[in-house]
C-alpha cells in the first residue's frame, strides 16, 4: 500500500459507505506544505450529506486513526493529513540508498517489445537542428520506458531512398566535382541539392532528369546504386559522429531503401483488398471515410512513395518485433502522413494500426528564426554542439579553474545543456534555441541540475563518503520535507512520463528536485555536528542518486565535479 492508498483506507474506516476509488479521486495534494502533504475536500459530500462542507470535515476529521499522521487538520472545508515526517523519510531515504540505480522502475511494461522510430535523418544532407528534436525526444522515451518494465526498440528509419536521390544524382551527372564530394561530402552534395532546386524552376527539364535518375535507381542501375552507396557512406559517417557526441545507439539503421525490395508485397495486399484506384495514372487508396486526402502509394511512372515504404517498414516491425506500441517521434508538420500510414492499415485489416503513435514534436527555431534545409539555411548540429561545448568550457574556468577533467566535463556540460534545452520544455511546444541561455549554469537549464549534483558530491566527499548501513534515517526537519517529498515522486513521474511519452515531466522534475535541494543547503549546514547529521547527509546522497538517475533518462551525463 502506498501512502495515498494508506490515507484512503483511513478515510474509508472512518466513512464506510464511501468508495474507496471515490474518495482517491477526491484526495488532493495541497501546493502549499502548510496545508499538509495531502488534503480531502468535502464539498462534494454536501448534497448527499445535506450539510455544509465545513461541517462533514468537523464531523469526520475525528473519527480518522490519527496514529498513521503526525497531524490531522480541519481547514474549513478541508481535512489536511500531515504524514509522519520521520517515518516517511526513513522509507524513502532507504529505498534509494538501497538501490540507486533501480530506485523509480517499475514492471509497468511487463517485458513488451516497443519499437521507437527516432532521429531518422535524410542522408546526403547536413543532419539539423530538426533531427536533434527527434534524436534526444526519441531516446529519452526509449529510456523512461526502459525503466518501467519496456523494451525499447530504437531503430533509426534513414531518408535514404526517394525522389530527391534521383535530383541529387542528376546534378552530381551535371556538376559534379569526385574531388570536392571526396573531401566534404554532405556540404558538396547539399549545395548540389540545393542548385538543382534552385535552377529546376528555370529549367523544368531537371526535374525529369531527377526522375529518370530514381528510377535507375529503384530498377538497380550499376552507376546509380554506386553513386547511392558511396552518399549513404559518407553520410552515416557523419551522422555517427554526432551520434557518438549524444550518446545516442541505435538498434536498427534499417532506413527507406531496405524496404524497396518489400514494396510489391505491399502492392499486392492492396490489390487484393482492392483499396488501389487509378487516379491520372498513378494508384492512391481513397481515404475520404477518414475525412483524410487520398494516399498516394505509386506515381504514375511506377515509383513508390514515403508513405509506401512506411507500410511495408509497419508490416516489417509487426513481424520482426511483435511491438505492443510502435512509435515515430517526427515532428508535428507530418501528422496528416501518420494518419494516413494508419487509416491505410486500418483498410488493410491490420487491426494492430491502434498501438501506432505518432509522437509529435514542435519546430525549433534558431534565434528567432525559422531554418529550412532545401533553401539550404540550415544550421548544423555538429556546429551547434561545438560552440555549446566551448561556452560550457569558458564557464567552468570562470568558476572552477582547477579542474582536473575539464575537457571532458565541458563535453558533458556543453551536449547535456543542449539536450536538456530540447527536453525540459513540452515536446509539442515550438521552441526557440539561444545557445547563451541554454548554457548558463543559472535558471532552468542542464548545467544548473548538473551543478546541483556536483554540490551534493562535493559536500559528500567533504563528509568522507560516508556508509549509511544501519544508520537511522528518520530525518524529520521542515527543511527537509518537500525534498524528501520531491524524491519519493520519482517513480510516478516516471509512470506518468513513460504513459504520455513525455520526457519533459522528467526535466521538470530534474529542476524542482534541484531547485529544492539548493534551498535546503541554503538553509542548513549540512556538515555541521547535528544529533541528524547521518539522516542529512543521506538526503545529500539520495539526492545525488536521483538527479543522476533523471539525468540520465534524458540522456544527459552526470558528472561528479564540475
Ligand atoms: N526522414 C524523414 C524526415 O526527415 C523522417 C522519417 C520518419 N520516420 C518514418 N518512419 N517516416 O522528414
């Protein structure tokens, strides 16, 4: 029985005929310590009751067993319930000093497969900010629900097939340099690119060119698959560099391309539905029962399109994984794609269509300002990355220039800030990126949790790192209490986190946790001789543990100095 569960069943004894799941849903978590860790209001017995709400709460308060609380309180209309301060912070101390790493997880998940299609990035292009959303959204969710009992799937779905490969060849037919792709490739290729789309609209017949070049392509021409080959190379080159900077591992690359030789399979279920019309010479599935556009599935020249390969790569994890959820962390600028991936299934008899979830992000903006890849303003992660690092690397000379590892704090301080930036807001929020407010070691960034936990290492070192073994823990001060509190929210944040696919309420609960923790250093000299001295300086280390532990569900590294 957990508290909550503990005060239900006290209110319940004292009020039998009230149902239990009534009176959980009625119990309130006052935002106010003052007004106790968890409060009933009575208006809602009134009309039943016929009297006033200040009455019933006089009346039941009473017949409560006060013996589980320090204090049972009537505020007017409320019952307040104070928990017992020392008791409750003995347990939750425990319960993370025994287990630091597990403390939080659950068997929520029951050992489910769940794929998760994250970063995604088109190859032959500079990976952006965009993909960034994607990368560490994807990531952290596929870790919340590692921690509650999941198998994440993380599989990496690369735009490395399509139509714009066909573009891309063509102008590297027209202008290409072998030199000059050799020693920049994705820059080289993207100003290929981005020349071709610029001058197609003067020169139409480019764009038939970049058609007959795909099709080559998608019908296994010798010079068109080496070309392909040699750009997805240097381009998943780059791309795991970044990768390795982030943190980020996938399970699978199994991008657009793999599933060109799955297409006909695709094709002929359709056919046998009959769900394929002609519509001007290409075939689309009509979806207007789902008050959706009709879904292109094959161009009248015989090519196939996105939405063709993201229902055979459906078909394939169904099979391959036997996925409970399926997610796609892409942004929310596709959401008529998704529903249309799902509705296309649904007319397919894939039942299963309902453990999809597209899993939306907002765009990020760049000082202000809005970044497009065809027009070729991109901005680049690595670069991004890089200054953010630096930043980080000038700040922590400022403040701690004797610093052993301070190249690679810096690393983590300057990527963490970055990642953190992207996670703490909510995912569906536009957000807009200024690398001086992200880094700062102030206010609501990464840096500020991370430097928060350092705090808590150093006072631990200070101590001597002390062994809690058999210590009494019962730390009852009112300082400690809403940190005691904030720590023993973790696992239903978590819960919550993982049911919402929203990293954001971990970041959330990252800052107050440390926000909470700067305020009871602020108060108490935790290294002080104290009759609680040994309960103090386990919350200092319960605290470390569950700052890194958050931390790290974001993908963000923890480090000890800093
Ligand atoms: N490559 C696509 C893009 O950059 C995202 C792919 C998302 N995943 C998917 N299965 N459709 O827009």
């Amino acid at each position: 029985m957990n508290e909550k569960e503990q005060i239900v069943a006290a209110i319940q004894k004292a009020m039998p005929d009230l149902d239990q799941k009534v009176i959980m849903s009625r119990l309130e978590r006052p935002k106010d310590n003052k007004n106790g860790d968890y409060a009933l209001p009575t208006f809602f017995l009134a009309k039943q009751l016929h009297q006033a709400p200040q009455k019933i709460a006089t009346d039941l308060a009473p017949k409560i067993d006060q013996s589980a609380f320090d204090q049972v309180v009537v505020a007017g209309p409320y019952i307040n319930f104070f928990l017992k301060k020392g008791q409750v912070g003995a347990g939750v101390l425990e319960a993370i000093l025994a287990d630091p790493a597990h403390y939080g997880s659950s068997k929520l998940g029951n050992g489910a497969q769940v794929t998760i299609d994250l970063s995604s990035p088109n190859i032959a292009k500079p990976m952006g900010m965009g993909h960034l959303r994607s990368t560490v959204i994807g990531n952290a969710i596929a870790n919340i629900l590692a921690k509650v009992g999941y198998q994440p799937v993380r599989i990496n779905h690369l735009g490395d097939w399509g139509t714009q490969f066909g573009k891309l060849m063509a102008a590297y037919e027209m202008w290409g340099d072998e030199q000059a792709v050799k020693a920049d490739p994705i820059n080289t290729l993207q100003k290929y690119y981005v020349r071709i789309n610029t001058e197609a609209d003067s020169h139409p017949e480019y764009n038939d060119a970049g058609r007959e070049w795909f099709k080559k392509l998608e019908s296994g021409d010798a010079e068109a698959t080496r070309l392909w080959k040699w750009f997805r190379r240097e381009s998943l080159k780059r791309f795991m560099k970044i990768y390795k900077m982030l943190g980020v591992d996938f399970d699978s690359y199994n991008g657009e391309a793999f599933y060109n030789d799955k297409m006909d399979e695709i094709l002929q279920l359709l056919e046998d539905k009959n769900l394929l019309q002609e519509s001007r010479g290409a075939d689309i599935v009509d979806l207007s029962a789902y008050k959706l556009n009709p879904a292109l599935i094959r161009k009248s020249d015989g090519a196939t399109l996105y939405i063709t390969r993201d229902l055979a790569a459906a078909l394939f994890r169904k099979r391959m994984y036997g996925f409970k959820q399926s997610l796609y962390v892409v942004g929310a600028e596709q959401t008529n794609h998704f529903a249309q991936l799902k509705a296309v299934l649904n007319e397919m008899g894939f039942t299963w269509n309902k453990q999809i979830h597209h899993v939306p992000f907002g765009l990020m903006s760049l000082n202000g300002k809005k970044m497009s890849t065809r027009k070729g303003n991109i901005v680049q992660l690595e670069d991004v990355l890089n200054d953010s690092i630096k930043l980080a690397r000038q700040q922590i000379a400022e403040k701690n220039p004797d610093l052993a590892n301070a190249d690679e704090v810096a690393q983590q301080v300057g990527v963490g800030a970055v990642i953190f930036h992207d996670l703490k807001n909510e995912r569906t929020n536009a957000i807009d990126f200024k690398l001086e407010d992200v880094v700062k070691f102030e206010g609501e960034t990464g840096p500020y949790v991370q430097y928060a936990r350092a705090r808590a290492e150093s006072i631990l070192r200070k101590a001597g790192k002390p062994d809690f073994a058999g210590q009494d823990l019962s730390l009852d001060d009112a300082e400690a209490w809403p940190v005691i509190k904030q720590l023993g929210q973790y696992g239903e944040t978590i819960e919550r986190a993982a049911k919402e696919y929203d990293p954001s309420l971990i970041g959330k609960y990252a800052l107050t946790l440390a926000k909470l923790f700067n305020q009871y250093y602020a108060h108490v000299r935790i290294l002080d001789d104290h009759p609680q001295k040994m309960a103090r300086l386990a919350l200092v280390q319960a605290v470390s543990d569950v700052l890194k532990s958050a931390l790290q569900l974001l993908g963000v590294k923890a480090p000890d100095e800093m």
